[in-house]
C-alpha cells in the first residue's frame, strides 16, 4: 500500500471517527441538560406557547437545551397530536427551533479545541467519581461538550488533504458558480448526517481552513437548514394528520427560506463580509453569525404569516387534527365558585371520557395481542398518557370543588367519582402491563398455543363487557347495572383460575414452553385485576347496600 493510499485511509478514519465524536457529544450534551431541565421542557412548550411570539421563544429555549432542532419539532408534534398545542402555536415553536439550533454553530465559533481533551477529562471525573444525579448531569454535559470539540478537531485533521485534491477544488469552483449545487449537496449531506450542527461544524471547518470560499458556502448552509427537516419528516411518516402537518411546515419554512436568500445571495455574501470586518470575527464565528442571520431573518419574514402557513397546510394535508386529546375539556374553573353542581356534571363528563380512553385503550391492547402491529401498542401507550394526565387534572379538579358546598347527594358522587378516576388510572396501569408483555412474547419470539390464544380472547370479552357495564352503571347511577358487574367479575375470577389451571395442565403435557406459561398467566392475571377495578366502580354506585 503507496503513501497516498494511507493517507487517504487515514483521512476518511478521521473524518468519520470525529463525525462519530461529534454525534456522540451533541446528543450527549443535549441528554446531560435534557436530564437537568427534567420534566420542565415539555411544560415549557405546554405552557409558554399561548400565541405563536411566545412558541417563538419557547422553541429557542427549548433547542439550546436539549441542542436539537430536530428533538424540539419532534417534542411539538407529539403535542400537537395530544392536543396541547394549535397548528398555529407549534409553527412558531418550530420557527424559534430554527433559531435556536445556530447556538451550536457559535459554540463552535468558540476557539476552544486545544482544550476539548481537558474538559471531556472533567466531564468524566464528575460522572465517574459522585454519586448525586445533578452532578453526573453536569457531567454529561462537559463530557458532550468536550466529545463535541474534541470530533471537530479530528474531522479538522481528516479534511486538511482535501484542499490539495483537484476534484474537491474544481466542484467548490462550480459551487461559488452555480449557487443551487450548494444547496443540494448541504441538504444530501445532513439529510445522510441527519444533523445540521455536524455539518455546520464541518463546513465551519472547511471555511476556516480556506478550502471554500464564503459564496460557495453560504448556500451548502442553506441547504444544511432544508436537510434538517428531513428528521421530522421521517417521524411523521405513518403518524397522525398534525404530525405530518408541522412536519410540512418545517420543510414549507426552510425551503422558502432558502429561495428568498438565493434571490438575496450578493447582498447577503456582502452582508456577512461586512460583519466579519466590523467585528473581526474568525471564519468559524463568520459562518455562526451567517447561520443565526439566516434563520432570524427567516423567521422575521415569514412570521406574519403564520396563519397562511397552517391554512396551507391544512390543504395540503387534509383531515382531522387530534386523535387523542390528552386535554381535559370540560373542567372549567368558572364553574367552581358559581355553581359548583354544575362543576360536579362537568367533572363526570371528563371522568366518562377518561373511561372511553380506558376502553379504547384496552381495545388497541388486544388487537396488538393479536396483530403484533407496533401502530396499536403506540396507539395503547397514547390512551394510557391521556389517561394518566386526565387523572390528574380531574383530581385537582375534584380537591378544589370538596371546599365548597355540596348537597348529600352530590357528595356521595364526589366520592364515587374521586374513587373512580384512581380506579380508571389503574386499569390504564394494567393495560401498559399487557403492551409490555405482548413486547416481550415479540423479543424472545414465544408461541402460545391456539387454545391459550383463544382462552385470552374469551376473557377479554368478559373484562371489556365488564368494564363497559361498570362505566354505564356509574354514568347512569345504576344500582342494577352495578349488580351485574359484580356478578360478572366473580365470573372473570372463576374463569383466571379455570385457565390457570389449565395452563398448568398443558405445561405438564408438554405442550407450552415455560416462558409462553409466563406471558399467558400474566395476561390472564392483568384481567383479572382489570374486572376487580370494575367491581370496585360498581361497588361505589352501590353504596351502602354492599
């Protein structure tokens, strides 16, 4: 092997093995501050979006911390499809997403390389030697840091040969010449990457070493902003009509984005020169401010436009918005002080509709069980999230109205409905605990037997019949339904000890394995805590003759 062949090995070896770092440290980091913000990012997104301005802001802050612009558009389709956001909010959290990504490229504008190995050095130490977790946060955060500078500088090394290659020089030539070659090769590139930090970073390199000129390079970052989106494109693929909506906003945003300042490239190339003199700024920063003019001005553009851009859209892909509303509906604080009988209803009506989320959750469960398509279990994994926060709405709710008064009458349904909600979010419970089952029957490829198959069908008929009786005995206060539910629930506890029984009789014949005995008794045990939950509601209805 000749000299130049090693070179060019141990070129590519630096470029991806530093691309590689580079990945790691990004994510690592956004992981390290994801951890530290918690729970908080998505109450950001929730509560801080109340016009498109704020969703503006609420998109900056949230992409420095998780340092994702990708991750943000994600995290807001999902609310979005949960019915926490409008169109119109999540197109200004994703245009403050675009923002809020070029921090990366000014982190890196940072001459800071000769110290990546001390600070990774500094991340390790607060991972490796404490044991509190806000510490190891930090930690992970100076490690992604570190990890970040530290790939850069390799795939620095790795591109330096590439200026005195003929074909690199030639194409960088046709790239200052024909400006639209630039932006197809930028969006190629980080569309394969599938981060426009990476290759904002490696462009910033390749500018800084003078192997492209900046109006060869201003449209490879125009293209970089369109091959970012193609991350949320690829998430909504298959996902709900408002995912795939805010997907088509995020390219709609960045391609016309990338048209005006294709239009605007001399006055712009102008632009960014001016500020490198006035402010002496290295080419690495020239490229950052390039990349934070661009998306601001973007934004500023194309923010009037907000209501054109979701009716757009809406056309473009039509259908109904909000599958789940993960919101409650009903419970509306007025009612409390001026008629609390009135917040009592309107309580019900949001427990009735947590209860219509238990059945249909249950329902995509067992067509999961039988179909094995991963569709019904995110569907099930939905249900029991909209579950879970219905849960907690409607008890705040409930807590509230107990201080003032009620009649005898309406506190007996206070309490029915408090104890119910806590029995709802239970039978969510069980229910995640059968998706995760059916998931481990996929892993570790176990059969069940036509027979165990045909046994759960039938008593999943029995625990749906009986859950469905129990919700109408508490949406009708019906003592004679909630009889019913009772004796159907003893049924469902003589059938999982019938099935138990004979499921050990099959495991003696030999004819199931031990693990299918695992996933099979557990199911059948899940249901049967799913009927007591029922009874528990019926008894509630019953009151006092119990």
């Amino acid at each position: 092997m000749n000299e130049l062949d090693l070179d060019i090995q141990k070129m590519i070896f630096e470029f991806i093995g530093g691309l590689g770092i580079f990945l790691f440290g990004i994510k690592y980091m956004g992981d390290g501050l994801q951890n530290s913000a918690g729970d908080r990012l998505r109450d950001i997104l929730d509560r801080f979006t109340s016009n498109p301005f704020m969703g503006v802001l609420a998109g900056i802050i949230v992409t420095i911390l998780i340092q994702s612009s990708s991750g943000t558009t994600v995290l807001t389709v999902g609310l979005v499809n949960a019915g926490f956001m409008t169109l119109r909010q999540a197109i200004g959290v994703i245009m403050g997403a675009n923002i809020g990504t070029t921090v990366t490229a000014f982190i890196i504008g940072i001459e800071i390389k000769e110290y990546a190995l001390p600070i990774l050095a500094v991340g390790a130490l607060l991972l490796f030697f404490f044991n509190s977790k806000k510490v190891k946060y930090i930690g992970q955060v100076f490690f992604g840091f570190g990890a970040l500078f530290y790939g850069l500088d390799l795939m620095g090394s790795g591109m330096k040969p590439l200026r005195s290659l003929e074909a690199f020089q030639q194409l960088t030539v046709d790239m200052s010449n024909n400006p639209l070659l630039g932006v197809v090769i930028g969006t190629l590139f980080t569309v394969i990457v599938q981060s426009s930090s990476a290759t904002i970073g490696i462009l910033q390199e390749l500018y800084s070493q003078g192997a492209v000129q900046l109006d060869a390079a201003l449209p490879v970052l125009f293209g970089d902003n369109i091959g970012t989106t193609i991350t949320a494109v690829l998430a909504a693929i298959g996902a709900s009509v408002a995912a795939r909506r805010a997907a088509l906003t995020h390219v709609i945003f960045n391609l016309l984005g990338t048209a005006v300042f294709l239009i605007l490239l001399l006055p712009f190339t102008a632009y960014v020169e001016y500020l490198a003199t006035t402010f002496d700024l290295n080419e690495k920063m020239q490229i950052a401010f390039a990349h934070g003019s661009f998306n601001f001005a973007n934004t500023a553009i194309q923010f009037p436009f907000i209501a054109f851009l979701a009716y757009l859209v809406t056309k473009l892909v039509p259908g109904d918005d909000v599958e789940i509303e993960y919101k409650a509906k009903h419970l509306d604080p007025i009612f409390l002080e001026k008629s609390p009988a009135v917040a009592l209803g309107q309580a019900k009506l949001e427990v009735l509709r947590m209860a219509d989320y238990a059945k249909k959750g249950l329902h995509e469960t067992f067509t999961f069980l039988d179909t094995k398509n991963k569709k019904n279990a995110d569907k099930a994994a939905q249900y029991e999230e909209a579950i879970n926060n219905l849960d907690q709405r409607i008890t705040e709710y409930l807590v509230q109205l107990s201080s003032y008064t009620l009649s005898t009458h309406d506190s007996e349904q206070h309490s029915i409905l408090m104890d119910s909600v806590r029995d709802i979010e239970r039978i969510g419970d069980h229910m995640e605990n059968i998706v995760e089952l059916v998931e481990y029957q996929m892993t570790h490829k176990v059969d069940l037997t036509d027979t165990a198959i045909r046994d759960l069908n039938e008593m999943f008929e029995l625990t749906m019949s009986t859950i469905d009786e129990a919700f109408h005995a508490m949406d009708e206060n019906d003592k004679e339904k909630a009889r019913k539910v009772v004796d159907m629930e003893n049924a469902i506890d003589k059938m999982e000890r019938t099935l138990r029984k004979q499921h050990i009789l099959r495991l003696n014949e030999g004819k199931c394995s031990g693990a299918s005995g695992i996933v099979f008794v557990d199911i059948i045990s899940n249901l049967e805590r799913i009927g007591d939950h029922a009874v528990n509601i019926a008894e509630y209805v019953l009151g006092e003759e119990e």
